[in-house]
C-alpha cells in the first residue's frame, strides 16, 4: 500500500464535479472490465439514473480521484433499502488504499441513509474490484453467466452483496 497520498477528502458529490466525475468513468469503459457502458452518460442521463441520496467523491487536494454512487435496483417499495453500488478510481489512484477508504465511507453513508443491503455486479476479470468488495463483508451470491456482450463478446458478471449489521433488523 502506498503512503503517499495525502490530503485525502470524502464528501457529497456536487454537479460541478461531474466533468472530473465523468473522467473517471471513461478510464473504467477503456479498461473493458468495469461496465458495460461503451460511452459515458451525459450529466443528465447520470443523474436521471443514480439515487440522489449516496452520491460521493474522494478528493486528493482539490482534485477527484474517486466516486461512488448507489442506483436503485427496483422500483417495488419492498426494494427501497437496497441499492446496487457503482465505485469507480481514477487509474492513478489505484492500490493506494482510497478505494478501501471510499467503500468504509459509502458503507457508512448507505446505512446513515436506511440501506440495508448494496450488491455490485462485477466482471470476473476486475479482481482488484473484486477483493475490494470482499474486504468490505461482500459475499459472491452468484454469477451471472454470459449476461451482455461487451464489444461482441459475451461476459459474465459476479453478483456481490452485502448485508448491513446495523439496518433493516425491524
């Protein structure tokens, strides 16, 4: 783990973060291993798409170096406390321990916001994002064999949870 990072800074997202926001999407849909996605959304679209409340960005300096967000995973009441969670680095601040800080934060967030289970679907390929899940208390359900094609070919998807210890006991 690298200590040279420095000056790190978790918050809510703001729409004036969106352009560094967005960078960092297009890194993820040029490795072919983090989304489906061939093209980023434009601000409206993402915003259309992702949960207002959980929306945040890790900053080193002034700089966005990170984000995660939650989208719904159903539009059925029963669902509203559980999300499926997006966590995206930029490529420069890969293995440096951010993306653990992030997911405690998210963690935390989701559950100050009355979610009781996140679940990510993660191609098989992306083992850093894997294990950063796993380190989190997410647990493989299962995977979703040949679920879309990515550039004509057809992938799968490792479907992650994971269940709060402090929400949804009621």
């Amino acid at each position: 783990m690298n200590s040279g990072v420095t000056n790190i800074v978790m918050e809510q997202m703001k729409k004036a973060d969106w352009p560094e926001v967005r960078s960092i999407y297009v890194e993820g849909i040029e490795t072919a291993n983090a989304t489906f996605d061939t093209e980023p959304p434009s601000w409206e679209e993402w915003d259309r798409k992702y949960l207002p409340a959980c929306r945040l960005v890790v900053r080193e300096g002034q700089k966005v170096i990170g984000w995660a967000a939650l989208l719904p995973i159903s539009s059925k009441k029963a669902y509203a406390g559980a999300a499926e969670l997006s966590i995206y680095l930029g490529k420069s601040s890969v293995s440096k321990g951010i993306g653990t800080k992030l997911m405690a934060y998210m963690i935390a967030e989701s559950e100050a916001n009355g979610f009781w289970t996140l679940q990510s679907g993660i191609f098989p390929e992306n083992k850093g994002s894997i294990r950063l899940h796993e380190k989190a208390g997410f647990v493989e359900v299962g995977v979703r064999k040949r679920i879309g094609k990515l550039h004509g070919v057809w992938r799968d998807v490792v479907l992650l949870e994971r269940r709060s210890q402090v929400v949804g006991f009621d």
